[in-house]
C-alpha cells in the first residue's frame, strides 16, 4: 500500500479522534514534553485543534551546488478526558505534509530530484495522574508513518513512546524528567532523556519548553503576548521505489531560532504569527540499506509561518 492513498485517509481519521499533542513553533513536530502544570484546571473533556504553516527561505548547499527551500503545513489535533481528580487520559494525532523545492537537484545522488513532497503521521493515547500536590507521573506512545507521497506505508512505519514524572517546587516553578525512545528508519533505535521546565518568572513572563526546545514568553496585555526560542528538529522520510535513491531515506536536521506575536481574543481561540532562522540545517540520505549517499549542510536561511490553536 502506498503514501499517497492511505496516508490522506489515514490521517483525516486519526486527527477526528486524536487528542493535544500539537505542536507551536518555532519548535513544530517535535517529540513531546509534558507541561501539564494545569492540569487540575482543565475541564473535564477538553478538546484541541491547532492547524500551522510554514516556510523557509531557499538556501545554498555547501558542497552540492545544489539549493532548497520547504514549505510545511500540518494540524495536530485531540482530546483529553479527566477520569478523575487524579487522573487524566487522552489521544493524540499530528498529521504534516512537507513540499520541498530542490533547485540545480543535477548534483544531487541520482542527477535528480531526490524528493518532491513528503508526509508524516502521528498518534496515540497518553496519560498522565497526579500522586499528590507535587508529584505527578506521565506517559504515552504511538506509531508514526513517515514518507514520501508514493512511498510504501510498511517501510515507512516507526514506533515511539515516552515515560517521566513531574515535580513542582511551587505553584511558579516544575520540572519534567524522564526517558523517550523511537525507533528509526534503517537506523538503530533512538532512546534520549526528557527534560521539562516550567517557571512562571513573573506574572508576565513564562520560560518552558516545547519539545526539544526553550520558549520564552511575555504578555503584553490580555489580549497579545511576545516569545522568543530555539529548538531542535528532525524528519525522516522513506522515499519511493522510482526515487533517484529507490526506497532510500532522507534525514532533515535542524535547528531554528525563532520569535513571534500570539493574539488570544478569547480563552478558546490563539493566532500566532512568528519567524526566524534556520541557523543550521544537514540533509542526508542513504539507500535502502541504510548506507549514506549523501550528506550535505545548508547555509542558514529564514522561515515565516502562521498557526492557530481552537479549544473546545
């Protein structure tokens, strides 16, 4: 079975009963961090819609004489159910399609262009419960279908989960620790600790991370509010059997510096705009072996993009 056709279906099913793993930028689809300091406060069902897009600006390659500029878009979406004071249960998906625009791609393995556009997707259940006032524990996992639209779905599947616990110093000041682990596309198993911070610094101002990555927010009123942060990134795409590299994998690290405005006009509704730098990004890819073709760094670049976040 093929990318194309049951990666689209497959995607709209679990974003209808998937629960809040969305990610906001400048850190999107990274592995999750629990910030659960609210918990407590959350209605008993909660649910979450949070589309996104993005872009990063053409940028050179370092030896290839080759360029590429990305555009992604994607939306994360869930529910989450109190089971009780203590516990909470939820499911959560992401799905994000990513179109890449390869320029001069004649130097590149395979004189072609190596990938057109590429899809990912993600879900599953987690839960979280709190033993006491300061102490809680978390924990999810679920699969995930990353490839090239084309790709075969089987040779696109990897699995990953997450296990910690949390402990607040004060109502202003928590954090997350604990082990996440995926497997990985023709590579070995990737098993990587969990950090979380939450520091209310003032009324205003809000230091957290998002994944594998700081945010650093103020608010302006009640209405705006500023952030800054850094955070690191990685996709991985099987690509398809007719690919100058047949049935290979394409490996897109990153890491981006970011800043943008958040405007919340209601408890249920959040706009973002942000941007920044791609400060450094590398592009690999290896065949169906998992043998390394190419391996090539980008000069850095910037990106714009726009999200928004629904609560129901």
């Amino acid at each position: 079975m093929k990318f194309d056709r049951f990666g689209l279906s497959l995607a709209a099913a679990a974003t209808c009963a998937a629960g809040a793993h969305a990610q906001s930028a400048p850190a999107s689809h990274a592995e999750p961090v629990i910030t659960a300091e609210a918990a407590r406060e959350r209605p008993e069902v909660r649910f979450e819609v949070k589309p996104r897009v993005s872009h990063a600006f053409r940028s050179d390659f370092d030896d290839a004489g080759a360029d590429v500029s990305v555009t992604r878009a994607g939306v994360a979406a869930g529910w989450s159910i109190a089971v009780n004071p203590r516990l909470r249960l939820g499911m959560s998906a992401d799905f994000e399609s990513s179109w890449y625009d390869f320029g001069k791609s004649a130097t590149l393995p395979g004189g072609g262009e190596p990938l057109d556009s590429a899809a990912s997707i993600r879900f599953g259940p987690s839960i979280f419960y709190a033993i006491d006032e300061r102490w809680s524990v978390f924990a999810g996992a679920g699969p995930e279908f990353s490839g090239a639209y084309g790709a075969d779905v089987g040779d696109s599947f990897t699995f990953g989960g997450y296990v910690g616990a949390r402990y607040a110093f004060s109502e202003r000041f928590a954090l997350s620790f604990g082990l996440q682990g995926r497997t990985r596309l023709e590579e070995d198993a990737r098993l990587l600790p969990l950090l979380g911070i939450e520091w209310q610094i003032t009324d205003d101002v809000r230091l957290s991370t998002e994944g594998p990555g700081l945010r650093l927010t103020v608010r302006l009123d009640d209405a705006w509010s500023f952030n800054i942060g850094a955070a690191w990134e990685l996709r991985e795409y099987r690509l398809e059997d007719d690919a100058p590299i047949p049935e290979g994998v394409l490996r897109d690290s990153r890491f981006v510096v970011g800043a943008g405005f958040d405007f919340t006009p209601s408890p249920w509704v959040t706009l973002s705009l942000f941007g920044g730098v791609v400060a450094w990004q590398e592009y690999r890819f290896e065949d169906r072996d998992g043998n390394e073709r190419f391996e090539d760094n980008t000069d850095p670049t910037g990106f714009i993009g726009f999200s928004a976040a629904f609560r129901f």
